[in-house]
C-alpha cells in the first residue's frame, strides 16, 4: 500500500500561474506574470525562496505562459564543461532553476555570465531561481556578481500550516472527501511539507480509501505513511 503512495507522490496538476497556491504571494506572482505579458525586452528576474515555496512551479509555469515550455526551462545539471552559451542565447524565453548550483565555481561562473550578456544583447528575458537571492550565494567572479546584483528579485514567502491545511481540505472537498482537522495535523507532523507533495499525498489518501472501502482517518493515514516497515516515508 505505501509503494502505491511512493509511486504517486510528485506534482498532483499541470504547473501553471493560474493554480499557483499565491496566498502572501500575491505580489510575486502579479511580478512574474508581467514578465510574459510585456513586450519582449532583456529583464533578468531572479526568483528566490526556500524550499517548498513553489519555485519549480512557478518556472515552468512562467515558461508555460511565454509559450516556452519545455525547451526553455533549464536545470543547472545541463550545464557542461562544453556547452557554449549560444545554446541558450537565442531563446525567446529562459529560466534557469536551481541556478545556484552554478555559482562558486569560476568556469560556470563564465558561462552563466556570457549567457547573461549574450541574452542582454538580444533583449530577451530570463528568470532564475534559486533558494537565496544573488546576495546571499558566494561568486567567484566579481563581473558576474555586478551582474546578477542588477537582477530584479523576486521573493517567495513559505506557507503557513493554517493555509496549507485550508487548501488540503479544499483540494480535499473538490473531490468529494473530507480531512478532518485531526488527520490534517496528522499529516503535516508527520509528512514533506512540500504542498505538491501533499496535495499528491491527499489525492493518494482518497483512492486507496475508496479503494478499501475506508473512510480516511489518522488510523488509515498512519498505515499509509508509515507502511510495511513502520517507517515514514515523504
């Protein structure tokens, strides 16, 4: 029963700015919509929040509405001794997540800031995102610190437990089952914060009580998280 749950714990929905949970975040989200719905200019944005925020939503949410996705969404692992930014350059639209991963290091330092200038010349917008602001992460290279010092930041502010549990029991509701407080709490002592995680948890939760004919108690949400092995899986 918890491989079932191992094996659809992921993101529940398709990533997209109109069901990116904003709320505190309101401000944020207006911010990265009018990135797409300008016209095309250079603006690099720099996208910034812990984990759980919702950064890698947002990025491909952002690359889904300038029409981008998924050819312009770009994990710091694809970078590579060889790559030359003129494979990024071009694009109409780029986001890099994770882009910290690129920092600290002086030949990918190089690269990010070649392509930074490159995308500069073409007037073509870019988002990065990271879990610090450009302050807060170490550069090598001081002409890439100048440049990433430019970017406009844009801050993501974690969710409280009170509204992660409004939107469980509303994601809960729309299905047609309802969490009670108990078993919210239960799961968010005892589970990944992460919302896609839970919301996926949830929607976990409602099939295999439909499928055992069980109402969804913490009993039934124990046996789920912690599984054959009695250990907690997130």
């Amino acid at each position: 029963m918890s491989q079932l749950v191992l094996e659809e714990i992921g993101f529940p929905e398709v990533c997209a700015l109109e069901n990116f949970i904003a709320h505190g975040n309101e401000q944020a989200l207006t911010r990265l919509q009018a990135l797409v719905s300008a016209a095309p200019e250079f603006r690099l944005v720099w996208l910034a929040g812990e984990s759980g925020t919702g950064k890698s939503h947002l990025v491909e949410a952002v690359c889904r509405a300038a029409r981008a996705w998924p050819t312009s969404a770009v994990r710091w692992q694809h970078w590579s001794q060889a790559a030359r930014e003129s494979e990024f350059a071009a694009l109409p639209f780029l986001a890099i997540d994770e882009v910290h991963h690129l920092l600290g290091e002086r030949a990918r330092e190089q690269w990010l800031m070649h392509l930074i200038d490159a995308r500069k010349r073409l007037r073509l917008p870019t988002l990065l995102a990271s879990s610090d602001s450009p302050a807060g992460h170490g550069c090598a290279l001081r002409d890439l610190r100048t440049r990433l010092g430019m970017a406009e930041v844009v801050w993501l502010e974690p969710l409280s437990d009170d509204v992660k549990m409004d939107v469980l029991s509303e994601f809960a509701r729309a299905r047609g089952f309802r969490l009670s407080t108990e078993v919210l709490s239960f799961i968010l002592a005892r589970h990944n914060r992460n919302l896609g995680r839970l919301m996926a948890l949830v929607r976990s939760i409602d099939r295999i009580a439909l499928a055992r004919h069980r109402p969804v108690t913490v009993p039934l949400v124990r046996e789920i998280l912690l599984g054959p092995s009695g250990e907690a899986h997130d």
